[in-house]
C-alpha cells in the first residue's frame, strides 16, 4: 500500500462515472487524499471493515454523495472539519471504538445527535467512556462529556491561577527579601557614617594611605586630595578622613609606634601596591602590622606589578581581592572606576575586619 500510494490515489482517475465505489475490507489504513477526485458523480461509497483511523481524503468533489459505509474501521472520532461535509450524508459507523470519554470528542458526539446523518443508525451505535467501558450512544453521553469538559477547563484554570499565585509569591518574596537587604544595607550604611562622624577609634580617619615615598608625587597628584575630598562629601564631614604617615606623624617618635598609632585610628588601609613598595623595608611593616591589626586593605594598582617581589600576604590579596586600578593616558592616569565607587566601597568596608 504505501509503496504504491501514489498509483492507488489514481486508481479512480478516468472512471469519472462510477456511482457506486466499494474499497471494503482490504485493510486500509489510510485513503489518499485526492482519490475522489474525479468522481463527483459518486453516490455510495464503501470503506467498512478496514483500519482507518481517521478520515483524510477530500470529500468537496463528491457533490451527490448519499452514503458513506465506515463500518467496522477503527474510527474513535471524526475530526470537526469533515462533520459538516456530512451533514447531508447517510454515515455508518457501526462496529467503530467510538470515544466518549475525551473532551476532544465532545464537537463529534454532538454532531451524532444533531446530524440527519446519522439519526437512522444513532441507536445502535457504541462508544468507549471514561472507566473503559463499552456504552450505547444516549444523549446523557452528551453531558457526560460537558462535565468532562468542565472538569478539564477547572484543572487548567485551576493550574494556571495555582502558577500565576506561586509565580506571585515568589515575586513578593524576592522583592520583600531585595527591600530588606537594600534597606540593611542603608542602616549598616548610615551606622558607619554616623560613627566616622563621631570620630573615636577605629573612626578617626577612614583611611590610611600606604605607599613608598619613591611615589609621593602619584600620590599627592592624583589620590590624597581627590580620596580625602569624595570621603568627606559621603560621610558629610570636612576634617581630614584621609591620613598617611608624611603628614599626620608626631615628629621625633618611634616609627613602627605611629605607624602602629595611625592604623589604629583607621577604618581602612589603601596601599599603592608598586615594585617600589615590594622591595621597601619600611612598608612591608605597615602592612605587617595592617595584617595584625585585622584592617580591611585595598590595593591601589597603577603600573605593572613584579609578584615575584611581593611578601606572601600580598601577593595572596593581589591574586584574591578586588583593587582600585589606574589606566596611563598619554602622560597622565586616570581612574578605570569613579572616586564615587571608590569612596562607597570603602565605607562599606569600615568596621569590617
């Protein structure tokens, strides 16, 4: 059959005068779709005790069709779109395991009740319902099939509405818990301002500046002013934030002391991480003393860094943690973040150890 489809769909091509067409019991399971193409003078046609499924072939050619024999095929229904084509047509569907326990059989059922079609043979027809059972065609199969229908629609729209109020809460949820975070943040925010403000140790100043004095011109070029002047615009204060041994030391005392004083007094360490301030004595022991201290330190990078010459501790932070980088520009530098990023990012940092 399949390997002749082609020749079966033009068996009937010049019998353009046929009245009667019987195709029974050759085991079809399909009819090709144009194989009544010429045969619009056709009045009974004969496809019983095959295995259709479904029906499939063009039925506008067949202008004076009166009957169509589908008996004992394997027909569960028919599909909405050929049911008007029959409506002036005498079908037989006996011996066919009709459904009638779907809701997609609802438009098909329906139509056995309401067609002249069928009407003559309606009561010796048989359908399958729900609980798999063998039943004659009544209309209370009708309404059956209206509560199936009905209780379908109410799971579905039961399912949505169940989606709809899960996908509800979680947006509650997830805005709630984004509420909460944004407003502990703002707290934990404006409690460490509140107390930078105060000014008591570890507040007195909100950073010390680390670094080699071989880069005392980067530094007081482009970070002392601009960090101390963006602190004091986000905390809303105008004493000095900034401190770094240079400029806040008391002459004539022991160094590692006020190195030691200085931290104490800060919230957070900055460190211009150069190969400078790798190979420089006196600043692995500020950091030394930062580590001990447990300060939160931030790396400041602006040229190319050798890590062969850094002490572990550094190294371990320049490979872990975020830094504040600078970008070469011609002849100057410039920040890759803004001293407003900068300047939040540290006070977040203040009091955290």
């Amino acid at each position: 059959m399949t390997e002749n489809a082609n020749l079966f769909g033009e068996m009937f091509r010049n019998l353009s005068q046929l009245l009667y067409i019987s195709l029974a019991g050759n085991a079809l399971t399909d009819i090709p779709f144009d194989i009544f193409k010429s045969d619009s003078r056709a009045e009974i046609i004969d496809l019983s005790s095959n295995l259709i499924t479904n029906l499939s072939f063009e039925t506008r050619y067949l202008k004076h069709l009166r009957l169509l024999n589908l008996t004992g095929n394997v027909i569960k229904s028919i599909d909405a779109a050929y049911l008007k084509t029959f409506d002036h047509v005498s079908l037989l569907l006996k011996q066919n395991p009709l459904s009638c326990s779907r809701c997609d059989s609802f438009a098909f059922i329906h139509w056995l009740f309401t067609s002249e079609s069928t009407k003559k043979y309606l009561s010796e027809l048989k359908c399958e319902n729900e609980n798999s059972e063998q039943v004659y065609v009544r209309k209370g199969i009708v309404d059956n099939l209206k509560e199936i229908c009905n209780r379908q629609n109410i799971i579905i729209i039961s399912s949505i509405a169940c989606s709809f109020a899960i996908i509800l809460v979680l947006v509650v949820v997830l805005t709630v818990r984004r509420y909460l975070r944004q407003r502990k943040y703002k707290l934990e925010m404006e409690d460490r301002v509140a107390l930078i403000r105060q000014g008591a140790e570890p507040y007195t100043f909100v950073v010390f500046l680390s670094y080699s004095s071989n880069d005392d011109d980067f530094i007081n070029d482009y970070v002392h002013n601009p960090l101390n002047v963006h602190l004091q615009s986000v905390i809303g204060e105008e004493r000095d934030l900034v401190c770094e041994g240079d400029r806040n030391f008391q002459l004539g005392r022991s160094i590692p002391e006020q190195v030691s004083i200085l931290l104490k007094k800060s919230s957070v360490v900055v460190v211009l991480l150069t190969d400078n301030y790798s190979l420089s004595v006196h600043c692995r022991n500020e950091i030394d003393q930062a580590f001990m201290l447990e300060k939160p330190i931030v790396l400041m990078i602006k040229d190319h860094v050798d890590t062969d010459l850094m002490t572990p501790n550094i190294r371990d932070l320049y490979e872990t943690k975020t830094r504040i980088l600078w970008i070469r520009e011609n002849e100057t530098y410039a920040l890759k973040t803004s001293w407003d990023n900068v300047c939040t990012s540290i006070v977040e940092l203040a009091g955290n150890k």
